[in-house]
C-alpha cells in the first residue's frame, strides 16, 4: 500500500511536466500557423511585381539604332579638317591658271573659269547654270560677267578663299573673293561629299533673297 501511495505521489510531477511540455509545444505551433497565415495573407494582399527588362534588350536596341517608331534616327558626321582642305581644293579647282602670255612663262599667270566644272558641282546646279547661260542671263543684257570670275576677263591674281567652315550635317560651306574691279559680291558654295568627291550642290552670290543661284533672278 506504501508503494503504490509513492508511486502516485513520484508520477504527479512527471505529468505536470509533460504537461507542461505539451503546453508550450501547443503554443509554438500555434505561433507557427498563424504567422503562415500572415504570411500568406501579405502574398496573397500585394501585386504582382512586373519582370524588369534584362540590360541587354536594352543595349540591343539602342545599338541597333532604331527609335520607338522603328524609324532610323537620322545621323551626322562633323566635318574634319581633312574634309574642309578637300572641299576647298575642289571649290579652287573651278578656276584654271593660263599662262598670261604664251610665248614668255615667266610672264606671270591669268585666272579664269574651269574649261569642265561639273566634276565640282552638282547635277542641280549644273542645270541651273545651263539654263541662265541659255537665257542669256550672263551676257551684256544682264550680269555682262562670268558667274565664277565675276568679270568678262580673266583675272590678274587667284581667288582667294575668305573662310571654309565644316558643319555638323558633315557639308562644308567656303566663301571665295574674286580680285575684280568693281568689286564683286563674295561667292558662297556649299559643298557636300558625294560619291568619295566633293561638289557644290548650292551657290549664293552676296547675301539676301536673291543670293541663291537658284532664286529667279540671281546675284551676279
């Protein structure tokens, strides 16, 4: 009888243990689920986050060289100084050097129009020329000079270039001065590379509206 009273008395602290342990066990699991639930219900509560393009899309298109409309941006080399020395030396090549007298070479030079300038101008302005030389527009009744030497003569001395500049289109703009008396306007031309040479796809005699070669009625 004294065993079992012990025996009773020695397992009701085991038990309150256990119990104890299940207890806190309970507890910790129900700690656990609800902080599932919270986590889930935070998944379930925010947006889908959008996948961001990976870098090299990006670097793909930009190199590709194409714009949001699929159109080629329009792109532009700067002139270089190379570019300018060609572009005046084929705006020189207008002008031929004759020999002011044949039979004497040391008799100095004489400066006139090229004998074959379309190999420096542009289709345009060669038509352009054409139909004013055809107009008579350079003869006595008008202008009564040749459009590049701005005289009827050849010239004592060589044209002078007064400035070159390149731009960023990548054309070269070079303005030249004809030693004529009277003096004449100064000579603009535009001259842009085409075909590995460089052309005058526009002149302009002086300045204002009827500058251009191509205005109706054009600058001498």
């Amino acid at each position: 009888m004294k065993s079992n009273l012990f025996a009773a008395r020695a397992a009701h602290p085991l038990a309150l243990a256990l119990a104890v342990i299940l207890l806190a066990g309970c507890g910790s699991g129900a700690a656990t689920v609800a902080t599932d639930h919270a986590a889930a219900a935070t998944t379930s509560s925010s947006p889908p986050q959008q996948p961001i393009a990976p870098t090299s899309s990006v670097a793909t298109a930009s190199s590709a060289g194409t714009s949001a409309t699929g159109i080629p941006p329009t792109t532009s080399t700067v002139a270089s100084s190379g570019d300018v020395t060609a572009a005046v030396r084929s705006v020189l090549g207008l002008f031929d050097r004759v020999l002011r007298n044949p039979a004497d070479p040391a008799g100095g030079y004489l400066w006139g129009p090229a004998s074959d300038p379309t190999g420096h101008l542009s289709r345009d302005v060669v038509a352009r020329l054409a139909a004013l030389h055809g107009s008579g527009y350079f003869s006595d009744r008008l202008c009564a000079a040749d459009y590049f030497t701005g005289s009827q003569n050849l010239l004592d001395a060589a044209p002078t270039v007064v400035s070159a500049n390149g731009a960023a289109s990548g054309t070269v703009s070079v303005v030249i001065r004809r030693p004529v008396t009277p003096a004449r306007p100064d000579l603009t031309l535009l001259m842009t590379h085409h075909n590995g040479v460089w052309i005058a796809t526009e002149l302009a005699s002086g300045s204002g509206p009827s500058a251009s070669i191509f205005a109706a009625e054009p600058n001498c």
